[in-house]
C-alpha cells in the first residue's frame, strides 16, 4: 500500500515538472543545447579557416590550396551558423529584452510591503484583509517563485495592479497622470512606434475620470459622509488605470518581441549581405597556382545569383527600417518579415537570369554590358554591379506586384 502511495506521489511531481521553455528564464533543451554547441563551433572553425587562408593570400600566395570550393564551405557555415545561433536563442534573448528593472520592481515590492488603508471609517478597500492577505503572497510568488530573472512585464502586472486600490485619491490621481506620461512618451518619440489615437482615447478617459472626480469634490458639502462619496466616485478611475497598466504592459511586450526579431533580421541579414559578396567576387581575391595575383576575371553564374542575393537582401533590409516593432511582433508584421526571407530565392533568381540574358547574348556586350565569354579587367566589375542592381531591382518589382494584387 504504501509503495503504491510513493509511485503515486512520483507520478504526481513528475507531471508537475516545467519544460525548460516554459521556466523564467526560459531555458534551452538538451538538443538545442547541442545544435547551439555545434552551431558556434562551426562558427569558430570558419572563422579561424578564413583567417589561415587570409594570412597566406597576404605573406604565402604559393601555399594558397588550390581548391576554392573551401572557401565558400566556410563562408556557408559561418552563416548558417550565425542564424542558427539566433534561431534558437531567439526566445531567451526575447525574455531578456522584456524584464523590467530590478531595482524598480523591488520598490514596487516594498511599497507593497507597506499598504495601510485608504480610509479608515468606512474602511476602504473593502475587505482590507484579504486583499493586504492576497498582496503579500503575490510579493511571495514574485520573490520566491519567480525571481529577479523572471520579472517581465506580465508577471509584475499583478502586482501594480493590486496596489492601485489601496492608493489614496490625489495618489490615484497622480499614477493616473504618470501612467499617461508613459504613454505619451511611446505615441509621440521618436524611438517607438505606437498608434497615437489609443494614446488619445485613453487620455480622454483618464481627464474625464479626474474631472469628474474634482466635479464631485466641489459640489459635496463638508459632512461625514463626503471622503466616502469621494471615494466611491474614484472606483470609475481606479477601474481605467487597471486598464491602462494592462495596455502598457502588452504593447512593451509586444516592442519587445519585435524589437529582438527585427534586431536579429537587421544582425543576420547584414552579416548575409557581406558574406554573399564576399562569394560572389570569391573568384577576383583567391590566388590559383598559375599567378599568385588577382587573376580570374570571370564569374560564373553562381556567382552571379550570390551577388544577387547580396543585392536583394540590401534592399529589403533597407526597407524594414520603417517596419513597426509592435506590429512585427503581431500578425501583421510577418509580411515585413516574409519580404526579408524571401529576398534571398529572388535575388539568386534574378542574378542567374541576368547572368543566362548576357550570356545568350539577348543583350549586346558592350561599353555598359560585360563580356562573358572572354572577361577583361572591367568585364569583372560591371559583372558585380549587373548582378547586385539585378537582385535590388528584381526584388522591388515583385514586391510592388504583390502589393498591386493584395490591394
């Protein structure tokens, strides 16, 4: 009996373990772990690959390998491991740009420590002791169980939200205000992007709730009665506050995820940009055996679609610059983010057809056109400068003729 009590008990703590996503701060599987670990190793070893064969095309051309294929394996990995890096670490970077200043929410926890009565006779809030019961294992769960790691902007909501019944009315009053000021700070500066007819909206609520409570104070005469009416009128204040703190609460969480994603977009594409260059024009900086110099001036085609690549994610991270990091973070956003994932295919597209035009020779050579049959020195340049105007150029069509078919 009793060893059936015991597995009983065993199951029940193991159906009560957390998955490592799930705990504040979010943590990372076994596999991801692994698939980090190898990763930045793949990193590592391409970065030091780079650097041997940099030094011998500097000081030792002779000792160069004679294989180029290397080269571009190495730039491939430091890429893809880069992203990789970024793919898995995306929702602990994601937590760490949500929590709130620890300093902040430990006062917030001892004002909280310190909660007295609104008013005494009548005693307000009603029922003081559970609520003065409810806020102090709120504070235990914040300190306990969840921790300073753990203190984003959700789980401290509680919390605020709590202590705005037990603020007197100049001090509702004055939250109210500075909760607008915040707001105001994200509709109007110029590091936010917030939608300003919310800010507004909420402005007239809040002014309306103060002024009819200042309404309310002039007309009540000087009876025994007059803090109750008064408070009784601020529960219409207290209720829009609670509102207000929860509206904060999501936009910063959703500025937050889209801040780390389109950070993390802007941090990779802009990597992806310079190593695709580098493999496209790969064949103009390695050494062969023959001339120890810059010595090939023909580009193949794929080298043609890795600068169109380059091309075509310059353009497309040019453009979501203007992105909203709220609405990155919301449906509406992954369009921008498609447009970035996207770019890559069209600019190798567009780069190998460009490249398959001159070579069939659809299009003359020329002053302004390479040769590509027989490359000189300037047939290498103007080949970089058609494939890279291809993909900037291919891409900006098709997103204009998607967005003339949506709308």
């Amino acid at each position: 009996m009793q060893d059936r009590t015991d597995e009983g008990e065993s199951k029940n703590i193991r159906c009560r373990d957390i998955l490592p996503e799930d705990k504040l701060p979010p943590e990372l599987t076994i596999w991801q772990l692994r698939f980090l670990c190898l990763a930045r190793t793949v990193m590592f070893l391409a970065i030091l690959y780079i650097v041997i064969i940099c030094i011998l095309i500097i000081w030792y051309p002779d000792a160069v390998p004679e294989c180029i294929c290397w080269p571009y394996l190495a730039l491939a990995g430091f890429l893809s491991g880069l992203i990789s890096d970024f793919f898995i670490r995306h929702w602990s970077r994601v937590h760490d740009s949500r929590k709130e200043d620890r300093s902040e929410i430990e006062a917030l926890i001892q004002e909280a420590k310190n909660i007295q009565p609104r008013l005494t006779e009548p005693e307000r809030p009603v029922g003081f002791e559970t609520k003065h019961r409810q806020v102090q294992e709120e504070i235990e769960r914040l300190t306990e169980d969840v921790g300073p790691e753990g203190w984003t902007e959700f789980q401290v909501l509680t919390l605020d939200r709590m202590l705005i019944d037990f603020l007197s009315l100049e001090d509702l009053k004055a939250r109210a205000r500075s909760s607008l000021d915040e707001l105001r700070e994200y509709a109007y500066g110029e590091a936010f992007s917030y939608n300003d007819n919310f800010y507004r909206d909420w402005e007239d609520k809040i002014n309306t709730n103060i002024n009819d409570l200042e309404e309310v104070d002039k007309k009540l005469g000087e009876d025994d009665e007059r803090a109750q009416k008064i408070d009784d009128e601020g529960e219409a204040l207290r209720a829009n506050l609670r509102a207000v703190r929860e509206h904060v609460a999501e936009y910063r969480a959703k500025w937050s995820e889209g801040s780390s994603i389109v950070s993390g977009i802007r941090i990779c594409g802009a990597a992806a940009v310079v190593i695709f260059t580098i493999m496209g024009i790969l064949p103009l900086l390695y050494p062969n055996q023959n001339c120890s110099i810059l010595c090939d001036f023909r580009l193949s085609i794929l080298n043609w679609g890795f600068l169109g690549i380059a091309g075509s994610i310059a353009i497309a991270l040019l453009d979501l610059r203007n992105a909203k990091e709220v609405e990155v973070a919301d449906t509406a956003g992954k369009q921008e983010l498609s447009r970035v994932l996207l770019s890559a295919p069209l600019g190798l597209l567009a780069g190998v057809l460009v490249f398959s035009i001159i070579a069939g020779e659809l299009i003359n050579s020329g002053s302004a056109v390479p040769n590509l049959r027989k490359p000189e020195f300037k047939d290498a340049y103007l080949s970089i400068a058609w494939a890279v105007v291809a993909g900037m150029g291919f891409e900006g069509v098709f997103q204009r003729v998607r967005r003339a078919v949506e709308s």
